[in-house]
C-alpha cells in the first residue's frame, strides 16, 4: 500500500465543499478541515504508488475551488 498526506490550500469560503468532495473518493482515509498555513489535511490510501499519483493528480488537484496542494509520500509508519 502507498500512503500520502496532502495539504491543500483552498479559495476562501470554498473549504467545506473541499472537504465533502474528499469525503467522497475511497482513497480518502481522513480529510480535516484545518487552521493554519493550509485549509485542508488529506490523508490517502492507494494500492500501488501510480494509483496514488492518479487520485492525487487527476481526482484531489481538480477539485473546484483548490488553489493548491503539497504532497508528502509516506516512508513509514507506526501504528
């Protein structure tokens, strides 16, 4: 499995269409609606790491109203 954390920057007043349309995509383990640097947290799940790229390029970057987004691969992880 290939994990990864995407932080999202959001149009203003945008961010909780954002986050219902993450809620919608099963790759999405959680998406948080946060306060900071970033609007929104996502935490993906994907079987390989080219399905990830995919959810993360072609369904997460066009969702309306995304400005912009980081992605951080996951190396490892604990319980």
């Amino acid at each position: 499995m290939s994990s990864a954390i995407v932080l999202i920057n959001a149009e203003i007043g945008k961010e909780n269409e954002i986050l219902q349309e993450l809620c919608k995509l099963p790759e999405v383990e959680k998406a948080l609606l946060v306060y900071g640097v970033y609007d929104l947290v996502a935490n993906l799940q994907a079987p390989t790491m080219e399905k990830l790229e995919d959810v993360i390029t072609l369904k997460i970057r066009r969702i309306a109203g995304i400005r912009s987004t980081l992605t951080l691969i996951v190396s490892r992880q604990c319980k």
